[in-house]
C-alpha cells in the first residue's frame, strides 16, 4: 500500500480557500473524509453515537480552520481531530458503563452496524472482520484503521499516537498477523 | 533485506488482505453533513461580525446582508400564516371576552338602583310635561270661556245652520 504525503498537493488550493471560508471548498473535504472518518469512528464508539461524532469532526473542523498550518498533512490533522473526539467519548461510554455496573443494570454491548449492501464484500467475511477488529488491543486497532483509513505513514501515526516509530510498526504488524490468524481459524 | 524490511513488506501485504475484506463505508447522510458545514460556517461567520469585543464589529453591513437575503415562499407563506393566527387569535379573544361578560357577568343591586333611579327621573320629566300641557289647555280653556262669556249676548250663529 503506498502511503505518500500528498496532502499538500492534493489539498493545498482546497484547504486554503476553507481558510478564507469559503463555503463550496468544504464540499470535497466533507465528500473525501466523511466516510474515511467514520469508518475509523464507527470501529471505536457505538453506532448510535457514530453520525453525531462524524459531524462533530467537521465543525471542530470548521472552527479551527484557521490555525492549521499546511504543512502538507492535512489528512493526518483531521485524523487528529477524529481520534481525540472518539477517546473523548470513548472514556464518557466507561464512565457510563461503571455507572451501570454499579447500578447491576446489564450494559447493552455497542453494535456493530454494517452498511455493506451495496458492493460484492462477503457479508460474512465482513462480519467476522469486523469482531476480530473489535477484538484487537485499543492501540493495534487504531495503529491498523488509521492506516487504512487515513492513509497516513507511520512516521505520522507514530507522531499522532505520541509513540517511537517502531512501536507502530510493531503494533501494526502484530494487530494484523493477529487479524489474519483470527480470520484463518474461523474458516 | 534486514528485518525491518522484512517486516514493512509483511505489513504491507497484510494490509492488501485487509483492504480486500474490509469494505469502504457509506455515509448515508452526506448532503445533510455538507449543509451542517455550510451553516457552521455562517455562524462563525456572523459572529465574528457581531462580536462586540472583536476586531470586525460591522453590524451596519451585517444588518445589510441579512435584508438582502432573499425571502423565499417557504418564509413569506410561515409570515402569513402567523399574520392570520394572530387576528384570528385576536378575534377569538374579543368573542370571548364579549361572551364572558354576557353571560356570567350577574346583575348587581346598584344595576337596579341605578336603573330605577333613572326611571323616576324619566317619569318625573312625562309628568312635568304633563302637567305644562294641561297649564296651557286649561288657560285656553278659560280664555275661550271668558270669549264666549263675553259675547254671551251676541248670536254669532244661527242655530237653523246645523
């Protein structure tokens, strides 16, 4: 998979007109990013919570606009933006969870909700992807799907994720090989 | 090839497997997201226009661009619409009032009072004019009598005429 840092190239012109707000240059950035956003959400927080984080994303976005720097990672910012709004609700879902463990009220598991009807995808192979997926350690799982889909090296993952290079690498290639066995044993 | 190539290949080929079984996602509610963005935008933007404390504070051009926005039908029909609902509110507001004080607004004894006092007073006025009318009669009355008293002598008409 080649991974290039071509965000400058790419989104340069659109991203500096979104600066000036300009309102028909967020049409592309919302068509490009939202469903790479929330395929990465949506393996995070509970489907229910999915779209109104996807939009939460792009009003962060909007907001904030101004202050980024383009310094041809672009994708990687909002991927950022992305990942502190999915641990900020992740850790307000365990907040939740506690206050029903100590109710004795039984949490309901957050669903997963594929929308795959609409192309040739193994819808079994999917589901049994996705519970693999869910399965990862937090950091290999985020260290997988930001790669898939952001499309960032892992010179950036590493930077987002505040780990060494190798650790990235290592958690990457050990969710993976882990993904692959799961998958091999179910067959 | 060392192990770190070594790896990064093995990365690599994982993830080919991975993007084969892991499907791209849809994102049903696009254009709505587009439209959210839109708004966030004007937002931001009226507020930074509108901020007291900022450096842009244009109310005059604010106020300006907010009467050029075209009205569409949607928001001339929702005008009317409130128009009529508030003389329709209105209306139905005096009916009730009028009603209320109809029917449950009892007659009290000063109602009476007055009522009567005003009736004495009306039948005091036919009295007086009464009486002034039959003043005048009975003076004519009199005056005729003293004519004819006067001419008593005097045949005015012969009685052969009837």
């Amino acid at each position: 998979m080649n991974r290039t840092q071509t965000s400058s190239d790419q989104w340069g012109e659109t991203v500096r007109r979104a600066q000036n707000l300009d309102p028909e240059s967020f049409d592309p950035i919302v068509e490009e990013f939202a469903p790479r956003v929330r395929g990465f959400l949506r393996r995070f927080v509970p489907e229910r919570e999915v779209d109104d984080l996807v939009q939460e994303v792009f009003l962060r976005m909007v907001r904030s606009i101004k202050s980024y720097q383009d310094n041809g990672k672009f994708e990687a910012w909002v991927f950022q933006i992305a990942r502190n709004l999915a641990r900020d609700q992740m850790r307000r879902n365990e907040r939740g969870l506690m206050v029903q463990d100590e109710s004795s009220e039984q949490y309901v598991a957050p669903e997963s909700s594929p929308q795959f009807d609409s192309h040739p995808y193994d819808s079994d192979a999917v589901e049994s992807i996705e519970a693999a997926l869910m399965r990862l350690p937090e950091a290999e799982r985020e260290v997988i799907l930001l790669r898939h889909f952001a499309r960032l090296p892992f010179e950036e993952i590493a930077r987002i994720m505040a780990t060494p290079l190798g650790t990235a690498l290592a958690r990457s290639h050990r969710g993976l090989t882990n993904l692959r066995r799961m998958m091999e044993e179910r067959l | 090839m060392n192990d770190d190539q070594r790896r990064q290949n093995e990365i690599d080929q994982l993830e080919q497997w991975l993007a084969r079984h892991l499907p791209p996602e849809n994102v049903a509610n696009i254009e709505h997201l587009k439209l959210r963005v839109r708004i966030e935008l004007g937002e931001n933007w009226l507020g930074t226009h509108l901020d007291p404390a900022g450096d842009q504070v244009d109310a005059g051009l604010v106020n300006e661009v907010l009467n050029a926005l075209p009205q569409s039908e949607r928001h001339r029909k929702r005008n009317a619409r409130f128009v009529w609902a508030c003389v329709g509110i209105g209306m139905a507001a005096v009916l009730a009032v009028s009603i209320w004080n109809s029917s449950v607004s009892p007659v009290s004894n000063g109602d009476l009072a007055m009522v009567e006092s005003n009736d004495e007073l009306w039948l005091d006025s036919i009295e007086e004019s009464v009486d002034e009318d039959l003043e005048e009669i009975e003076d004519e009355i009199s005056e005729l009598s003293d004519f004819l008293a006067l001419n008593n002598d005097t045949q005015w008409f012969d009685d052969t005429d009837f």
